[in-house]
C-alpha cells in the first residue's frame, strides 16, 4: 500500500510540473533585438532638417505579456542597436518614446508587439521610428 502511495504521489507531482506554464519574462535563452532610428525637425518650420540616424543611447523599455507597466529598459549601443536576452517564450512589446510637440505631454510611446515562438529563438523587431525638434 505505501508503494501505491508513493507512486500516486510521485505521479501527481510530475503532472503539476508538467502542467504550469510559464509567464513570459527572464528564464528563458530567446533574444529580441532592433534598432532605434531618428528623423530630425526643425521646431520653426516643422519640416524634416534632412539629418537621420541610428540613436545612440536611447532607452527602450519591454512588457512581458500583458502587464501593464514595463518590465525592464536598456539602452541602444552606439549604432542604435539594443537587445534583451534570456527570454522565454511568449508576447513582448517594445518601446520608445519620441518627441511630440503637438501631443500632450509632448512624448509619444512609439510601441511593435513580438512573439518568442521557441526557446531560442532571436526575434528581430521592426525598427523604431522617432522624431527628434530641433
């Protein structure tokens, strides 16, 4: 009787470990990783001054899943580049924010939705596009 016992039990544990899902977040070996790109304007003219490029310490926020505030930030490399590692799989969303000079507040959230399909998988995100007045 005590082996069915123990075997019962040992069977109910190896169910439950089986049967949790994990959350999006750390604890994975996926990566997501893009680029921030700005587009400067003229604050008299409100046109493009023609200077464009790759942004250089910009801070890039994600979400994990459906949260409601981010999780984590970094900043872009000096080509504009940023990543996040060890990831698991699941719903991110990335982003920025850029000037706005006609919106409240004078930022908006520039923002792409990815998905972490396999455990190591390497998601490329869309570049994000900001604004910069000059």
């Amino acid at each position: 009787m005590k082996i069915i016992s123990i075997a019962l039990s040992s069977l109910l544990f190896i169910g439950l470990l089986g049967g949790c899902k994990k959350e999006e977040g750390i604890g994975g070996k996926a990566e997501i990783r893009g680029k921030v790109y700005a587009v400067e304007y003229d604050n008299n003219t409100g046109n493009p001054t023609g200077d464009e490029y790759y942004v250089p310490e910009a801070r890039v926020y994600i979400v994990y899943g459906d949260h409601e505030f981010y999780d984590d930030d970094t900043r872009t490399g000096p080509d504009g580049l940023y990543k996040f590692s060890w990831l698991r799989k699941g719903s991110y969303t990335i982003f920025v924010y850029s000037e706005c000079p006609t919106c409240n507040g004078e930022f908006e959230v520039v923002s792409k939705t990815v998905e972490v399909k396999d455990k190591k998988d390497v998601v490329d995100v869309p570049t994000l596009n900001i604004e910069v007045w000059n």
